[in-house]
C-alpha cells in the first residue's frame, strides 16, 4: 500500500511539474478562440487511418528492442527506479500502471510533444522545431544520468536514444495524426512498461 501511495504522490507531483510551465504560457499567450488547455497540447481524438497504425506499431517496435539493447549496457544503478516494483501483487501493478502512463510517458509528452514541439514548430517550422524538442528531450535523460556513470559511450546512448525517439514521436503526432500527442503517449508508456516488465523479472 505504501508503494502504492507514494507512486500516486509522485505522479501528482511530476504531471504537475510539467504542465504547470505549459498552463501558464496558455494562459498568457493569444491562442485561438475557446480552445481549451488539453485540445491545445493535443490531448485530443485523432483520426484512426492505416498510416497512423502501421507506423504508430513500427516506431513502437524500434522503441521496445532498443530499450531492452540499451538495458543490457546501462549500469545497474540506472534501473533502480523500475526496480522497485519487485513484489508483484495488485497494488504494485496499479503502481506500475501509475509510473509507466502517467507519471512518465503523460507528463513528459505534455511537456515535450504538447508544449516545446508545437511552439518550436510554430516558430522555426517543423524540421528545426522537431530536432530541437528532441535534442532537448536526450539531453534531460543525459543530464538526470550524467554522474551515474563513467563510461562516455554509455552516456552518449542515453543522450541519442531519446532524441531519436522524441524526433519520431514529433514527426508522428504533427504529421500523421493532425497534432494529437496521444499517438506518441500511448507508445511512450507501452514502451515504458515493457522496459519495466523486463527489469521486474530480470529478462535482459
């Protein structure tokens, strides 16, 4: 129940942190007429097409398999965080579930696909706009890892492999599903759990 607990606490707090920065810019900045806070992030219906589910499953894939290689090279310090989820009952799965669409993959996408893409696209176009919200994106997961290890090619990975996810995930919420970031939300936390799962039960 504790775990429980405090992984709800926690989540609060980190969707907090990263919509409070967005809420305030909307709040302040000329926006288009009623528009409300969530269509405004993208937090909205996006037309289902094939397109939409063949790269939505495609990016997914490259997403998982890099994870588990990355996994298998991360020092073990880096793992702590998913490996507090050890004694698998029902509440520690309500936490899991908490941790990997909430607290994470929705907090960080509101902030870096629903608030810095669309602004940086909106200023620069989307190609400058999309690399700079996903080097932004690897840079954060460098710099919350940069003293957990010594080996500068591990480190790097940290760095590359979430800006190649965060330009994929631009590119398929503003040009395959018309600017909704659920797309990119919804691989984010299966991603998640999956690299969660695989630290649970010691499969990499």
């Amino acid at each position: 129940m504790q775990l429980l607990l405090n992984q709800v606490l926690g989540t609060i707090f980190q969707l907090f942190l990263f919509t409070v920065i967005p809420f305030g810019w909307w709040r302040i900045h000329p926006r288009k007429e009623k528009e409300s806070f969530g269509h405004w992030l993208g937090l909205k219906r996006v037309t289902r097409s094939r397109r939409l589910w063949q790269q939505s499953f495609l990016i997914f894939i490259v997403f998982a398999l890099n994870g588990y290689l990355l996994l298998k090279v991360l020092p073990q310090q880096l793992t702590l965080a998913n490996a507090k989820f050890q004694q698998l009952d029902g509440l520690t799965i309500i936490a899991i579930i908490f941790y990997c669409l909430l607290q994470t993959a929705l907090a960080e996408e509101i902030f870096f696909r629903g608030f810095l893409t669309k602004r940086f696209i909106a200023k620069w176009g989307f190609v400058k706009g999309n690399v700079l919200q996903a080097l932004l994106f690897g840079l954060l997961h460098g710099l919350l890892t940069f003293s957990a290890t010594e080996n500068i090619f591990v480190w790097l990975l940290i760095i590359l492999f979430p800006t190649a996810v965060g330009f994929a995930f631009g590119y398929l919420n503003e040009r395959v599903a018309d600017g909704s970031i659920i797309p990119s939300w919804l691989i984010h936390a299966g991603a998640n759990l999956f690299s969660t799962l695989l630290v649970v039960f010691h499969l990499y």
